[in-house]
C-alpha cells in the first residue's frame, strides 16, 4: 500500500501533492487514488476536485466543526467568524482552538486572498452575504473553489437534509466518504434516539424566540424554513408559526397570544438580543407580553446557543437533543 | 458669525488660472490612486506595490505572487472602479441639477437609483440568474431605465418637459420605488439576501474586478465627452426656459436628450456599485465653487473631484472597521458632509446663481 501510495505522489506532479504525501499517515486510504471528484454547488453547478484540497479557509466556524469531524482539519489554514467553537466538546474544541484565526466575523476578500486557498468554506447559503465578503467571483479571481451548505428553498424545513448533505460533499471533495458515512451514521441514530423518546400525537406548540419581546414591537422568530424548524419537528414538537419562514420572521404579539405555545424556545447568542443564555430566559419568564401562555405558566421554558442550531452543522444534533430533553422534561 | 471667514490656504489653489487647477487635480487624482491601492486591510510594502503597478503597466504578466493576487487583480481594480463611479455620480448629478435647476437635485431626486435598487433586489430576492455574473448590474439598470421612462412619460405635458414636474414626479416615484424596496425587503426568507440587499442599497465596491471595469469606464468617459461638447447649451439651459428659446434652444428637446444620458450614467455606475449617495449632490457643488458655474470649466472639475473623493471614502470604507468592511455610502456622508460645509463657509455657494 505505501508503495502504491507513493507511486501515485510521484505521478500526481510533486508541487501539488507533496503535502498531501508528506502527511501520508493522514490521507485517507479508501479513494487516496481515485481521479477528480464533482460535486455539485448550491445552484447545481458542476465543481470539480482534480487534488483534495490542501488549502482550505472556512469564512464561519461551522465549516471548520464538520471538517474536524472529518479528520481533515490540518487543511484548514485559517477560519473567520470562530464564535460557534466556544460551544463545541472535546475533543474537538481543542483541535478547532489551533486554528489560526483570520477575523472574528467573516473576513473581506482580501484577507481570504491572502492565505492563498485552493478551496473555501461557507455553511451560510450563499457566498458573499457579509459586507465585502468574498463573492463568487471573488474566489474565481484567488482561483480557488467555494463550497456553501446548501438550504431548500422550500417553505419547509423538516429534517437534517442540509446537515447531511453538507458533510457527504466534504467528505467526497476530501477523499473521505467513508467518514463521512460514518459520521452521519452517528448523526442519525443520535436522531433516531431521540424520535424513539417522542410521544405521538401530543406534539407541543413551540415558538421559538430570539432577543425578550418589547411591547409595541414585533417579535423575532425562526421560520419555518430553518434548521430550527426542522430541530422542532424532530424533537417531537410543532411550530406555532409555520406561515412565516426566514431566519429572523417577524410576528406579532397579537399573534403570540392567540397561538398560546406551550413550549418557548430561546435560540440565544444572538447578536441584536439584549440578553443572553440563562438572563434571556429570565427575562422572558417575567416578560408580561408571554406571561398568560401556557409555556411560562407551566415553566417550560428551553434555552439552546444559536451557534448549535442556526446553520448547518453536526452541533445540530446537540441542539436537538437539548430540545427534546428539556422539552418533554418541563423546561429549565 | 460674520460672512467674512479667511480663505484657508489650500483653497487658494482656485485663484490659479485653470489649466493649473485642472492639471493640479488629475495629479491628485494619480497619486491617490497608487496610494489608495497600497492601503488595505492585507499589509503590503509600498515599494513592492509600486514595483507590481509598474510591472503590470509596463506591459508585464499576472505572477504567482500572493502580493501581486492582492494588489493587482483585488485591490486595484476596486480603486479605479471607485474613480469612474466617483466620476460618473458626480457627472450625473451636475447635469441633473442643470436639467431641473434646483441646486438639491441629483439622480436620486428624479427616482433612478431607486428604480436601480428595485432591479436588483428582485434579483437578490429571486436568485434569478438568467445572465450569470451580469444578471445583477442588468436587472439594476433596467430599473434605472424603467425608473426614467416612467418618470419622463408622466412629467411630459403637451411635448414640453417642465423641472418643476420633472421633481414633483420623479420624488414621487422614488417613494414608490423605496416603497417597493422594503416590501420586497421584509418579505425575503434568506438572512443572506437580506444582508446582501441593505449593503447594495448603501453601495460598495467589493467584489470588483477587472471584468467589472470596462463598461462603465466607456461610459463615463462617453458620457464626459458628450456633455463637454453640451456644456454651452447646458448653460443656457440653466437660464430657464425664456431666455433659452430666447436663444434658439429647444429646452424639453435637450432636457429629454440630457435626462436619458443619465439614466445611461446613472444606471451603469449603480450597477456595478450600488446606490452610493451624496457624490451626486455634493461633488457638483464643490465644482461651482472652485471654478463657477459654467459647464465647460465646471463639468471637468466635478468628474476630477467625484473620482478623488469616492476614491478615498472607499479606502476608509475598507480600512475602518478592517479587517470586516462598511457600506462606502456611510462613508460618503462621513467625509463628505465636513469637507462640504468646510469649502461652503470658505467661498460661499457659488452654485447659488445656476439655481
């Protein structure tokens, strides 16, 4: 096998791939000799891999939290926006904190150019969303390859589609499917453990809220469109606002009131909220506008980090199984 | 406060004869331009700069070299791009203010960067992608189009093309557009369409490279050409409408030609840079009070000093919150309001006799 391996580097064009067989014991073994990979983008393009990637920058943490699941994160040579490693476990935590660090949000085209990457990561939707990110014209110009988690545009959100999309796709660009493989499986029978624990037909009403309600004003709420959605129904839950479907909808108090959720939702950490974590879930107990509902009322009132459930990420089965326990346990 | 406030120094550079102040300003307008591509939020030495501007413009290849990645095909494209936006905005904003003669007039005042904005955030919003690339500077510039004519064909009355109508119309058609804009703005589902659409709606240059630059570089050095040739019945234009039949001009005839070459201006530069405000108004302005009134020496002056001045708002868009980056629109008003007021109380409006 080394040898055959070492045959390969030598007829691969020794610039390219020296790294890759100077770390031999870490790439991977299934395909380390199959030719290009395709896979296909968020808009159903053809991407096509002649090498693993060697170069790789991921614009927000959850990229760089799937690659180490991977066992590929020595490729990634810089990470911007590394907020959601504060809520990763061992070991993982640890591997991700060795990650140089580009920006703390996600960094502009330039800095990106600078690292010189053959691939980068998003597990946005879209590249180019934060202002003077890179587009992906962008990262044609650093001729490097962009890869984004893709969300449905359907008005639903029902499963971990896009989780596990996003980690068969890195796992084929990097030559390690079985992984990838692997690691899903982990993620679904997580899942599936956690459907086993539902009890049908007594689905709470859910309403997830983001920042504590001010009179007057609208209130924030993830759709119906989000992971966090699709968290809810496989937690055993349905959402009180399906009818709306961004990240960050706007809904009525009025509204609130009338669909009397029985389980509140608090996506924390994020960063118009007043509060954060266990003062959020504080105020909105005492918040007047949600104290007739029958959550507050019965206290159950659940807390999870955004960084587990806003995008694409293996951390969604974390936030996952934290709604579920605390859901059908009475809240926090 | 009395009126009479010293001339600080630099300004005296206007009571040289103008030749001297226009080869002053395009020098200004050169060294900015290397300067600024040597600022960004990636350091790198100014020697190798210069070396990799003048290897480039003498004729040499792309390298391999990360330096020349950054400073060659990232950074100054962007730089120019902001000097011929700087330049069409501020064109179109003398021409507007002429046409309408009203000294707070410029392309948003007449709806177009508003129709722009509907353009493209129905394509940010849909994902519609039917041209690629240039989907989005086309869908902009159709709503600038769609914007203008709508614009023109309400105004119009009885062949003639009056400035009071042409305001009254176009700020009511901007409301709509705006109106538009944030419907489409609220309803959208993805958080990254939305970021997207608040950040084009203040304007930026990222995102720029060498393919974005050739169209609308043509166009503003068009456009220049046109209107310098112009520049005297502009004049008269200005005059209001007896004194210019009064002179030979057809005024609704030249007001209709001069409109459309805005909205050509206009849409083009808001296409590829997004709505940038305040260059069109202010810049203008400035012109009149260093040079006068008089479009043949004035309309030089404004696309010298709307190319530096948008130059310069986009290096600090860049570099003030480095290494994450601000919409240039906030950056416009930063800078230019004090500078604005600055000259104003220096020389007085001069643009108040055009008005």
């Amino acid at each position: 096998m080394a040898n055959r391996r070492a045959r390969l580097c030598l007829a691969a064009l020794l610039p390219l791939v020296a790294g890759a067989c100077g770390g031999g014991g870490e790439t991977p073994t299934a395909a380390a000799g199959a030719g290009p990979v395709t896979v296909k983008d968020c808009a159903g393009k053809d991407v096509t891999f002649a090498q693993v990637p060697e170069r790789v920058v991921t614009l927000d943490g959850y990229a760089a939290q799937t690659l180490v699941r991977l066992g590929v994160a020595d490729k990634i040579i810089g990470t911007g926006y590394p907020a959601p490693f504060a809520v990763d476990r061992s070991p993982y935590k640890e591997r991700l904190a060795g990650i140089p660090v580009l920006a703390e949000r996600v960094p502009v085209t330039e800095v990106v150019a600078a690292q010189r990457p053959d691939l980068v990561l998003t597990a946005f939707s879209a590249f180019g969303g934060p202002p003077g990110s890179p587009k992906d014209a962008d990262l044609a110009t650093m001729s490097a390859k962009g890869l984004a988690a893709c969300l449905p545009s359907g008005p639903m959100l029902t499963d971990l589609a896009p989780t596990y999309d996003y980690v068969r796709k890195l796992g084929a660009v990097f030559r390690v499917p079985d992984r990838a493989e692997r690691l899903i499986g982990e993620l679904r029978a997580r899942e599936r453990a956690v459907a086993a624990k539902a009890r049908p037909g007594d689905a709470p009403r859910v309403l997830v809220l983001q920042d504590d309600p001010v009179a007057g004003q609208p209130i924030k709420t993830s759709g119906s469109g989000t992971i966090a959605h699709a968290l809810i129904v496989m937690a055993g839950g349905r959402s009180v606002f399906t009818d709306v479907s961004s990240m960050h909808a706007d809904i009525s108090p009025e509204q609130v009131v009338q669909r009397d959720p029985q389980v509140l939702w608090l996506i924390s950490d994020y960063p118009f909220a007043k509060a954060k974590g266990q003062e959020l879930a504080d105020r909105v107990r005492k918040n007047p506008l949600l104290a007739g509902t029958s959550a507050v009322e019965h206290g159950r009132v659940v807390s999870t980090s955004q960084y587990l459930v806003s995008f694409p990420s293996p951390l969604n089965l974390d936030g996952l199984e934290q709604l579920a326990t605390d859901m059908h346990a009475g809240g926090t | 406060m009395t009126a009479t406030v010293p001339k600080p120094l630099a300004l005296r550079a206007a009571a040289a004869p103008y030749p001297a102040l226009l080869a002053a300003l395009a020098g200004v307008l050169t060294v900015s331009a290397v300067v600024a591509t040597g600022i960004g939020p990636v350091g790198v030495p100014a020697g190798e700069v210069a070396g990799i501007l003048a290897h480039h413009l003498t004729g040499g290849g792309d390298t391999a070299a990360t330096a020349d990645l950054i400073v060659w095909r990232i950074r100054f494209p962007r730089v120019l791009l902001g000097v011929v936006a700087g330049a069409g905005l501020a064109l179109a904003g003398a021409v507007v203010q002429g046409v309408v003669r009203n000294p707070v007039a410029d392309p948003y005042l007449l709806g177009l960067s508003h129709g722009a904005s509907v353009g493209a955030v129905l394509v940010l919003t849909t994902g519609v992608a039917v041209l690629g690339a240039l989907t989005l500077p086309a869908a902009a510039f159709c709503g600038a189009a769609t914007a203008m004519a709508l614009v023109l064909a309400m105004a119009r009355q009885g062949g003639r093309l009056l400035p009071v109508r042409l305001i009254l119309v176009g700020v009511a058609f901007g409301h709509l557009f705006a109106g538009i804009t944030s419907f489409v703005l609220a309803r959208t589902d993805s958080s990254a369409a939305q970021q997207q659409i608040i950040f084009w709606l203040l304007g930026g240059l990222s995102g720029t490279n060498w393919a974005t630059l050739p169209v609308p570089a043509a166009v503003v050095a068009g456009a220049t050409v046109l209107l310098l040739a112009r520049a005297r019945r502009l004049n008269a234009l200005v005059l209001g409408e007896e004194a210019g039949a009064a002179l030979g001009l057809n005024a609704s005839r030249l007001r209709w030609q001069l409109l459309v070459l805005t909205t050509l201006l206009t849409g083009t530069v808001v296409a590829v840079s997004g709505g940038i405000g305040f260059v069109g108004l202010i810049v203008p302005h400035l012109a009149r009070m260093l040079v006068g009134a008089d479009h043949r020496r004035m309309l030089p002056v404004a696309v010298l000093l709307g190319g530096v001045f948008l130059l310069w708002a986009d290096v600090a868009a860049r570099m003030l919150i480095s290494p994450a980056e601000l919409p240039i629109g906030v950056l416009t008003a930063f800078l230019g309001v004090p500078f604005f007021l600055l000259v104003m109380r220096a020389r007085g409006l001069a643009g108040q006799e055009s008005a």
